[in-house]
C-alpha cells in the first residue's frame, strides 16, 4: 500500500506539469485581461467588436455567473476554496493518465483562483465579455466553463466504457 502511494513516473510528472502550467497561465490570462479592463475601460462601457454579436463591456460584479447572489462575496470566497480544495484532492487521489483531464482540471483551478483573488482583494470581480443575448463574463469564468465541459466529456467516456464491459459480459 504504501510503495504505492509513492509510485511516480515521468509520464504522471509530465502531466503534472501540464496540469500546474494550465493552472497558472490561466491566472495570468485572467489577472492581465481584467487589469487591462480596468484601466482602459469605463465602468459600464460598452465597446462593440463584432456588430450585434460581440462587446467589450466592464461591469464589477459581487456576486456568481449570471448574477446569482449578488453582494455574497464572503460565501462565494468559501465556495471557491472549497472548489480549489475539491480539485485537489480530484488531482492527488485519482492519478488519471490523461492530457485531457489534467488539462481540464488546470482550467478550473487557473479559473477558481482568478475569480477567488478578485474577491479577496478587490471584493467583486471585473467582467467583461458580452456575447449578445448572454451575460457578461470574465476569462476566469471561461475557462471554467471549458474546464468542467471537458471534466463531463471525460466522465461519460469512463462510464460508456465501463458499461460497454459490462454489457460484453453477458
């Protein structure tokens, strides 16, 4: 049990690296993005990229995506360590030899953190990206998203797999 608990090879410390170098060019992205927002944008400005579909518009939210919860910054700092936590523990416990979920994993660190040091320094996160007909968002909240699509993509794959065994069983 023990000897087990050690065993490392190059390819898991290949995918660590993938997973830490995601995480943190991630933060930067979101960090240097929502800076360059704040200081060469208005507050609620508006600037159009691609007509009637894609804007630039600096907005300060205190609460979630689609603005739930709004002035709830203190519960939401204890939910984004309880996600940088779960992830984790996601990454120490389950040694998955995967690009995919190492990566996966990497973005919704890199973009709990983002929005976390928002919270506890700035106590609101800047967003900024509007997609017309959609709320406005930030790239922390981005790569989450991406992060937990591709965490679901490689979920059903292990479970199709697992019962495509099972169904061979029989």
């Amino acid at each position: 049990m023990l000897k087990k608990l050690f065993r490392y090879n190059l390819k898991l410390f290949k995918l660590d690296i993938v997973f830490a170098l995601c995480a943190i060019a991630v933060l930067i992205i979101d960090q240097i993005t929502k800076n360059m927002i704040i200081e060469r944008v208005e507050i609620n400005a508006q600037i159009e990229l691609i007509p009637n579909f894609l804007y630039i518009t600096h907005i300060k939210n205190t609460g979630a995506a689609f603005g739930m919860f709004q002035n709830s910054v203190s519960i939401l700092i204890v939910i984004s360590f309880i996600a940088i936590i779960l992830v984790a523990i996601l990454k120490a416990t389950l040694r998955i030899y995967s690009f995919t979920y190492n990566t996966a994993l990497g973005f919704i660190l890199g973009g709990a953190t983002g929005n976390l040091f928002d919270r506890i320094f700035l106590r609101e996160v800047t967003d900024f990206i509007q997609v017309n007909y959609f709320a406005v968002f930030n790239g922390a909240d981005s790569f989450l998203v991406i992060g937990f699509i591709l965490l679901f993509i490689i979920i059903l794959k292990v479970f199709f797999k697992k019962e495509e065994k099972s169904l061979n069983k029989d």
